[in-house]
C-alpha cells in the first residue's frame, strides 16, 4: 500500500512546527507581558512596535574602546537572535539607531545629530511609522568615573534593549536584564535571548495587539 502525501497538510505541518520553536514559556510570557507592549495611540490596547526595516547604528564620541567592543558585541548578539539586517553605519545620512556616548564632566556639551541637545543620561527619543514599526532611535550614554565595567555593560545592554523595542520593564524574573530593578546582569543570556527571538519572530509584527497574539499562541 502507498502512501499518499497531501501537500498544503505538510506546509501547515510546517508552519506549525516553526510557530511552537517560536513561542515562550510560562515564565519568559510573565517577562515578555511586561516589557514588550506599549499603549496604541488609538485605542489605548497593548501593541508591539517594533523594527522592521535595515538597522544601521552608530556610536558617536566613545570615550573608550572597551565601550565600543561592548556596544559592536550587544549588536553582533542580537543580530544572532533576530532575523535582523544590523550593521554599522558608514555615514550620519545612513544612520537610524544613534548612540550618544559622553563623559560625565561633559555633559551639558553634547549635542547630537539631529541638531538636538541631551543634557542627561538615559535620554531616548524614537521614532515610528504609521505601523508601528520604529524607524528611528537616538540615545545618551553618559559614562561616570565612578561607574565599572560591570556597570557600564549593564547599562548599555538596558539602553540597547529598549532601543529595540523593549521599553519597559518587569518586576518578575529577578536574574534578567528586563529586571526593573538593578542586579547583576551584564549578559543576554539564554532566558532573555529567548524573548528577544521570540519578540523579532515571523509571526510578531508591528502593530499587533496583545490580545492577537495570546489567541495565536494559545497563551
């Protein structure tokens, strides 16, 4: 006896499949709830926003090398995780994820390309489409003396994290960098390296409400 084989049954097969590697756990979904919707301008529900389009960042004024190679590497991770077209800009006409880096004693000083001036640390402006979709980011990073290298990687992972979306935080998950209160994190580890893949899938657009996306996922 032969078997027969129905086509559009594998492709669905398929898609299923590739929907279940993609979804989260119980404990990553508590993270995730908290830190990857914002408020719809319309109609007050919880949507993503997100990136959709090429990333071209750049990193003005570093004070140090060890800064830069921090910030290349977080890049170099979260292209790993997403499908993600990230790359370094090669001019300021390019560039649509900016990253303001300063000194402390030089703060009041830094202005940025867009003509404006940040005179603090964690000043984020960003920019979107009519889908949600983010088109545009620009940080200020100001690094004090008394700051150390674990500091310091942990606050640009925080900054560059919700850079790409993840604008809040989460008071669950403890270890996580999504933590709203500072711990230890200096590392996308696996737990979070989940949520961000799961957040930069196929089947997460732009624009989706939270609502949507519970229902396609059987959350």
């Amino acid at each position: 006896m032969s078997l027969k084989f129905n086509p559009f049954l594998i492709c669905l097969l398929l898609i299923g499949l590739s929907s279940f590697s993609q979804t989260i756990n119980y404990s990553e979904k508590l993270v995730f709830d908290d830190v990857a919707y914002i408020t719809s301008p319309i109609n007050g529900k919880k949507v993503i926003s997100k990136w959709a389009g090429p990333i071209r960042y750049q990193i003005n004024n570093s004070p140090s090398e060890f800064i830069t190679k921090e910030i290349d590497t977080t890049f170099s991770e979260i292209k790993k995780l997403t499908s993600l077209d990230i790359k370094k800009a090669v001019s300021n006409e390019e560039a649509n994820l900016i990253i303001n880096l300063g000194k402390e004693d030089k703060a009041k000083n830094i202005s940025t390309p867009s003509g404006s001036v940040m005179k603090y640390n964690g000043n984020f402006n960003h920019k979107t489409n009519d889908k949600l979709e983010i088109i545009k980011v620009e940080n200020l990073f100001i690094v004090a003396d008394s700051e150390t290298k674990a500091d310091i990687k942990y606050s640009l992972k925080r900054m560059i994290l919700k850079s790409f979306g993840f604008f809040r935080k989460s008071e669950e998950a403890p270890y996580s960098l999504f933590y709203a209160q500072r711990n230890n994190a200096i590392k996308i580890d696996k737990f979070d390296g989940h949520i961000i893949s799961f957040f930069y899938s196929s089947f997460v657009k732009a624009g989706m409400e939270k609502d949507q996306l519970d229902k396609m996922f059987g959350f």
